[in-house]
C-alpha cells in the first residue's frame, strides 16, 4: 500500500486482513480512522504554524493576544466580557488574564467595569487596538487565502467549516 506521509512517499506492508484478535476488515477500518485524523492533524497543525508565524513576524503578537484583539474586532462595542473571552480562547481565567495584561500594558485594549454589575470586568480595544485588529485580520485572511482557500476552493472550505462546527458542538454535548 503507498501513501504519502509528511511530504514523503513511502511503500508500507499491508495490513494481513486479520491480525490475530478475529477483528478482519475492523482493524483495517480502525487504520484508516487514525492515518485520515492523522492527516487532518497535520494538516490543521502546518496551517495553525504558519499563521501564527506571520502573526508573529507581522504584529510581535502570539496567538492569544492576536485572536483576543480580532474577537473584540467584531464584537459589539469592541468590547466583551474577560470571562467569555477566555472561555472562547479555551485559556485559564489566570492564563488569559496575562494576555489582557499585555495588551493593555501595549496600548492595544483597556479593562473596563460594568456598570450594572460590578463583578463583571470587560476588555474593550483601543483605537490603537482596533488599527492592530484590522491589521491583524488583513494578514490572517491573507494567510488563509493561500493555505486554505485556493487549495480547498469555497466548497470545500464550506465543507471543512460544516464538519469542524459538528465536531465541535459533539464534543460540547459529550463533555456536558
């Protein structure tokens, strides 16, 4: 069986049809579940590198910051709830509280009260904050032009979106 892995091109020993538990065809089922998510991990991995490479070559700004400052782009008032915002970023209260650090400490957003409610803190981007983030989501879609889009064409970016949205909503009602 030839398959490419990582760029290279390698014959591999086929699999015998029963590998000695009585399983057959399942254990040849089970081998391709794992090269297929294999593969769409690399994939996702080589395309997550280059991005945050040019995030950082671009801006001098890490993955968390920069996708903190293009949430708060599109968000209402430029502005979101620090718990939400570390929530969406899938980080620690304390470990997203660092990034909003750094970005106020640069000038890129500022920590704001609630009004009604004093136990709920904000983030809300700067106007320096908010040139950074259009900046920031010009080189991200560039990025993406390139890596994704033409590879995949619209449809199969649309396809890519839908499938990855069902993994994540699966995942959300498993862990519930």
């Amino acid at each position: 069986m030839e398959r490419e892995t990582r760029g290279r091109k390698g014959a591999e020993p086929t699999p015998p049809a029963d590998g000695g538990d009585g399983r057959g065809a399942d254990q040849s089922a089970d081998r391709e579940l794992l090269d297929g998510w294999m593969q769409v991990m690399e994939g996702f991995r080589a395309t997550q590198e280059a991005l945050v490479s040019e995030l950082a070559e671009r801006h001098n700004l890490g993955e968390g910051a920069a996708g903190t400052l293009v949430r708060l782009l599109t968000a209402p008032d430029h502005r979101m709830p620090m718990t939400r915002l570390a929530q969406e970023a899938r980080m620690s209260s304390g470990g997203f509280t660092k990034v909003a650090d750094r970005l106020c400490t640069a000038g890129l957003a500022r920590r704001t009260a609630c009004e009604d409610d004093r136990r709920l803190t904000y983030l809300e981007l700067t106007d320096q904050g908010k040139d950074t983030a259009r900046a920031i989501s010009g080189t991200l879609t560039q990025v993406l032009r390139t890596r994704v889009l033409t590879p995949l064409g619209r449809g199969g970016f649309g396809r890519l979106t839908t499938a990855m949205r069902k993994l994540r909503d699966v995942g959300e009602e498993l862990d519930k």
